[in-house]
C-alpha cells in the first residue's frame, strides 16, 4: 500500500480562498497606501525630498531564488514518486509550481484534475501513457517518450502511466505559483467522499463492488504494465482530440550559438500551450548564456544535468547569485536581468518554462547594436574604437574567452 507523508497539503479549492483573502487584503492596503501617497503629495510643496538613484532609499534585498526540489520530501508508493515546489516552499516562484515525477512501468497517476492551474510536462526519461478528456467529448491515447512535452488546460480530466522497461521520470510545471500537486481532484477522492447510493446511481456499479473501492484518494497506484498498442476508448464513438496536447520538443530543429544550443516552443509552435511557453538549453562548459531579460514572463527553471552559475539583477544596486546542480530549481521575476554560466567539466542541459505562451527575450549584445556607437561611447565614457569592438547582433551563448 502506498505510503504517504503526514502532511496536511490544502487542496484546491482551500487554496484558492486563501489567495482570494489575500488578494482582499492586499487591495485593502494598497487603498491605504494610495492614501497615504496623496496625502505626501498635499505636504510636498511644504517639504521638498532631494531624490535620486540609490540616494539611501531602502529597497528589498533580492530574494532566495533557489530550491533543491530533487533534495526535498515528497511521496513515495509502490507505483512511482512525486515531489513538488509551490510558493509555500519557494516563495519567490509566485507564478509558477513545479513536480518531478517518476512512475515505474504500470505506475499509475490515477484519473484525476485540476481546478486551479494547467499542466505541462517535459519526459526527461523513459516513456509514458496519458489519457486526456476535452470538455468538447473529444478524448486522446497517447504515448510519450524523452524529450516531448505535453499541456492540459485546467480542468481538462487526465491519467497518467508509465511503460516499460524503465518506466518514466517527468518535471510538471503549473502556471500558478499557489497550486499542490499533493490537493488535486482525483477520482478515488471523490468517490470515497460520495455515498454508496449516490455512487450505484451514477456508475452502475453494485453495492458489494462499490464496497471493496479505495477508501481514500489513491493517488498513484501499481497498475498492469500497458500493452505496446494503444488501447481503444470504451466508448467507441468518441472522435479522437483534434488539437494535439502533445508536441515533439526533442526533435524540434535547434537554434545553434557559438557556446550552445536552444529549443524553445511558445504557442506559435503548440496551439495547446494556451499559458506557458518553454525551452531547452544547452550550454557547453565554461560557456554563458549571455547578460538578458524576459520582458513579458516571469522563468522557472530545472536543472536537467551539469552545474551552473546563475546570477539576478534586480535594479537598484541589487544583485543575488548562486550555485546549482542537477536536480535544482530557479526562479527568475519578469524584466529581472540574468545570465546562466556553466561551471562544469560536461555539458550543461537546463528545462526553462515561462508564464506567457508568447515567448520574448531582450539580449545585451542585440541591445547594444541597436544603438549608435556614438551614444554607446557616451553613456560608458569610452572612445568610439572601445565600442566597435562590443557586439552587434545576438551571440546567445558565447564561449568563454
């Protein structure tokens, strides 16, 4: 029988209240800080404030960006392994909760959903089985192997499963910061929560069978390792889904740079992916993804393999920066400038989502050869020569000199 952590994890529905609290609170105190702003602005005549940049104003230091997921707790059950990174955890991911999953062949992510936030998935290895259920009655079957990805809208109902030999070890992400994967609907769940004769009316099934069903969510069970074929839905007259909800990110042509590669697929690239966009870096070692920003989404990162330097600058004379490893997870604000630098011996591979379907990058050496030397030489103080030799077009990751 599985075994599970005794943690109290919210569901849903709870979650969401909370975060309507919150929020109600929060525009409580923004209506009394705008009061208070005008206010200042009625006394300002009276009492000029000299301003200007870091004139001794406090700001916020920059938050802890780093999270081991791969070393922290979890679940664990004969079926597979789950364990998760939401704000409660890692406060700064605000937008963005992440899993790593594993589930051995025949390992069972039972039927379940989820009210609050869609699902994407990257298989970093083995293979997989997932059902999928469209509110429009369209249905999929279908398998998954490494390097493709996968989204779910949220609510769309799902089931989870790993093939053989290896089974599989996936990294979910979720486009709210506040979601568990430990508070999902399953169907067990809910079924333990129903009465015997609401259950019989609606599933047909008799009373010594409904019995001898789980009396609690199940979550992730043994089940038989599926067969090679995929198999047929129950009810034969369901049309098969014509909007895929998987995409073959490892065979996606990759974009080359002189110190690595890239994948990256917005919705451009994969209709389904309605809220995230996400890539795959490959960075060769002591190579750096170079100085940028992403204007438009805040990035959640994994470490798939290698060790990295990455580094935040948040304005106002702040800066944070640390070290990760395999297993590791990063979260970086939107428009917060940053770089990933590998430190290793290997090739550095790192599994990016962000929370917008279109995705946007600003990269340093695109900026600076979108302005005239002249300017360039300007704001730094250098002759026009120091500036010619500064680059013109984006270098991605550049290798180090």
């Amino acid at each position: 029988m599985a075994l599970r952590m005794h943690i109290n994890y919210p569901r849903e529905t709870e979650m969401d209240e909370q975060r309507t609290n919150r929020l109600t609170r929060r525009g409580m105190f923004e209506l009394g800080s705008a009061a208070g702003l005008i206010a200042a602005s009625a006394l300002s005549t009276a009492q000029p404030v000299k301003a200007g940049p870091q004139s001794g104003r406090n700001f916020e230091p920059l938050p802890d960006f780093k999270y081991s997921l791969e070393g922290s707790g979890g679940w664990e059950g004969p079926g597979g392994s789950a364990k998760e990174v939401t704000v409660a955890e890692f406060p700064v991911s605000r937008s963005i909760a992440g899993v790593s999953m594993r589930l051995t062949p025949g390992g069972l992510r039972e039927l379940h959903w989820h009210a609050i936030a869609a699902e994407w998935a990257y298989i970093v290895e083995g293979r997989c089985r997932i059902t999928v259920f469209s509110p429009n009655g369209q249905a999929e079957v279908v398998d998954f192997e490494q390097g493709d990805i996968w989204y779910f809208p949220k609510g769309y109902p799902h089931s989870l499963q790993g093939l053989a030999p290896h089974g599989t070890h996936f990294v979910l992400a979720f486009d709210n910061g506040q979601f568990s994967e430990f508070g999902t609907f399953s169907i067990t769940d809910w079924f333990a929560q129903t009465s015997a004769a609401v259950l019989a009316q609606n599933t047909c099934l008799r009373p010594d069978v409904i019995a001898r069903l789980p009396k609690k969510e199940a979550y992730i069970v043994q089940g038989k390792v599926p067969a090679g074929e995929l198999p047929q839905f129950r009810n034969k007259q369901i049309e098969t889904n014509q909007s895929p909800h998987k995409y073959r990110m490892g065979q996606q042509n990759v974009v080359s740079f002189e110190g690595g590669d890239e994948r990256i697929v917005s919705m451009a690239d994969f209709p389904a992916q309605s809220t995230l966009s996400c890539a795959v870096l490959r960075i060769e070692p002591g190579a750096i993804r170079e100085l940028h920003w992403h204007p438009t989404a805040d990035e959640w990162g994994y470490v798939l393999e290698g060790n990295a330097e990455i580094a935040v600058f948040g304005a106002h004379g702040r800066s944070k920066k640390d070290n990760f490893q395999k297993g590791d997870v990063f979260f970086i604000d939107q428009g917060f400038g940053h770089y990933v630098l590998n430190t290793g011996s290997s090739d550095l591979h790192v599994l990016l989502v962000f929370n917008n379907p279109v995705y946007q990058q600003i990269s340093l050496s695109s900026w600076l050869g979108a302005n005239p030397t002249q300017l360039i030489a300007d704001n730094f103080g250098l002759s026009n020569a120091a500036v010619d030799n500064m680059p013109k077009e984006l270098m991605g990751m550049v290798k180090k000199s």
